[in-house]
C-alpha cells in the first residue's frame, strides 16, 4: 500500500534519513524502532507532510504522495503529546476534524458517538481533556485521529506519556483497535516491547538507515547486523571468527553456533540471556570441560530478582564483560558461586561484522 523508495533528508551536516526503501502493507501495523536521533520521527514527518525529503519517493496506492499538501493526504498523526484543544468537550475534539470538513451534523454526531465507543469514552462525552487521566486522553487523541477514517495512521511515541501499568493496557487496545477499524497503523517508538508487542513487522533504524525489517519473532530470534543483535533485547555478545562449529573466539575457545558464513569470516556470535543454561561447578579456563563443547565457566557477580525472572552476572575469564544470564523465577546461585555457562548450538546466532 505504502512505498517507500530511496528517501534520504539532511539537515546541515546531519545525515537524518540516508536512503531508506520500505514496504507497508494494507491494515499492517508496522513499527519504527530505534535509539533517539536515528531518523524515524523525521520519516514519520515526511509521510505526515511537514517534512519535505531531499530525495526518495513515497506512493500511497500508486497515487505519489509527496506531492499531496499535508492536510489533503490521506494520513493522520497522532501526536507524542495527544495536541487535544483545552476548551474543548471530548465529542468536540473527536468532532473536530469532521467539522472542517463541513459534513452534515447528523453524520459528525454518528461518527462521533461511534468512534467513542469503539474507545470505551461514550461516558466522557461531556468532558474536557483535563477532567481525563493520561490514558483517556490519548483515547481522545486517537479517536480524533480515526474518526476521520484515514488510509494511514501514524503515530509518535503513542504510549511514552503512560506509566507502565496504563501502557501496557493500552498496547492491547490499540492493537484491538486497529483489527477493528482496519487501517494501516506505522508507528515510531525506542520501546523494544512496545514495537514488539504492537507490530505485525518492524524495521529497526539506526543512524538513518535501515538495519533489518522483519516480524517480531524472526527479528528477536535472528537479528542480521551487529547492531540489531545489541539493540533489540538483550544479548550476550562474543567477537571472533566463523568456523564450522560455531565462533572461534580468542581466548574462550570454541563456541557453539549455527551458521552459514564461510570459516574465518570475522563473526559475533549472539547468545540471549535465556537460552544460557547456568549449572554449578569448578571454575577455571573457558571451553570444553565439564559442562560440555563450548561450555564457559566462571563466577557470579551479581544476582538481580526481577519477579518472573532473575538476571545473573557471570565473570568469565578472558571476557571484558560479564556474561548475562536469565533464569525463570529466583535463583539459587549467590555472588561468589563458580559456575559452567552453556547453550544449544543453534541458539547461538552468528551475525559478520
């Protein structure tokens, strides 16, 4: 639906967007992520209309929409700050949109009362914005953005001004939400959980560039540059070369991998924290031993409980930093506990450098 080919923007010296190519399917819920400054709220502007690009094109349904003004385009934003008008009652600003448009009264009222209570605001009607808590206000903001039924919606940061409680329950409604009124939702956040709960596919930006698009799932489980391995989740990070069993690394030897790039390829090898079987034992050298090929051992750091789930810090000789664990509930390992890390081969991932 959306097409997004060679779309580049600077700002001085600042590269913002160096060429970026995207595909957004129709009634997708596609997601935006990275660190702050890394081009996605500018691509976001760009699509919106505020923003003009220094090169690049962008069709919505065949039709180019760079050359659309922002308010005759077929998109809505949604604000990171939810911009809902003060004076206003809640139907007055979901209304508003409908009204400049100089529709007859009769439809804006069904429309509005339709839209507030896909939203669950029917009762709110009458109110103002600061009669409404954090999480009714950015229902008012994104009925105001819906009611006037766009082919896109995009939306900045939707959830930042949240506490986490709220955001968490407002993930499940706005994803409810775009099933039901079917329209192509792109949203820009920093939030790992936020896109990957949200978001049918993600493209994760980094310095202006697009590191890897793919669904949640395969870009948790096989990140294919450097940078999404560290970016997305947590990741256990080993630096070395390529060989037919895993990754050689200097000074641990031998770990375990699966990969399909020729031997000595200079190579990371990505571990999660909870694919690592932690086990009690001697410590020493790393590779080999008792806990098997590829096995580490070292020491406990430190253990940090988290409810569902303990992080622990493990030591490893000839590695700089510590290596992360995560187990299910609390652990029984204390700081100062030698301990024999080790893992499945195809749960390691080896991404070239």
């Amino acid at each position: 639906m959306l097409q997004i080919t060679g779309v580049s923007r600077r700002f001085g010296d600042v590269t913002a967007l160096a060429d970026v190519s995207l595909e957004i399917r129709q009634g997708e819920f596609f997601a935006l992520l990275g660190p702050s400054g890394c081009g996605k709220t500018t691509l976001l502007r760009i699509l919106a209309g505020f923003e003009s690009p220094d090169a690049g094109t962008v069709t919505l349904d065949g039709a180019d929409l760079l050359g659309q003004a922002a308010h005759r385009r077929p998109v809505n934003l949604m604000f990171q700050s939810y911009a809902l008008f003060p004076h206003m009652t809640v139907a007055k600003n979901v209304a508003y949109g409908l009204e400049r448009e100089k529709l007859p009264k009769a439809e804006i009222r069904d429309r509005v009362g339709e839209v507030l209570e896909k939203v669950g605001l029917s009762a709110m009607a009458g109110r103002r914005p600061q009669q409404l808590s954090g999480g009714q206000r950015q229902r008012v903001a994104l009925a105001r953005a819906i009611v006037k039924r766009p082919r896109l919606l995009l939306l900045d940061e939707p959830l930042s001004a949240l506490d986490k409680k709220v955001r968490a329950e407002m993930q499940l409604e706005l994803k409810r939400l775009q099933h039901e009124v079917g329209i192509t939702f792109v949203v820009v956040t920093h939030d790992q959980e936020e896109a990957m709960s949200l978001a049918d596919r993600i493209a994760v930006f980094n310095a202006g560039r697009v590191e890897q698009v793919d669904e949640p799932v395969a870009l948790y489980e096989r990140p294919r540059t450097p940078f999404t391995a560290g970016f997305v989740g947590a990741s256990n990070l080993f630096a070395g070369r390529a060989c037919s069993a895993g990754l050689a690394a200097d000074g641990l030897g031998v770990l375990p991998g699966a990969s399909d790039l020729p031997d000595g390829t200079p190579a990371l090898l990505a571990v999660r924290p909870e694919r690592l079987r932690l086990g009690v034992g001697p410590g020493g050298a790393s590779g080999g031993g008792p806990g098997g090929a590829g096995a580490l051992r070292g020491e406990v750091a430190d253990v940090s409980f988290y409810g569902g789930v303990s992080h622990v810090s493990v030591v490893v000789p000839g590695r700089a930093e510590p290596v992360l664990v995560a187990t299910q509930g609390a652990t029984q390992v204390r700081a100062g506990t030698r301990v024999v890390l080790s893992w499945a081969p195809g749960d390691g991932v080896l991404v070239p450098q």
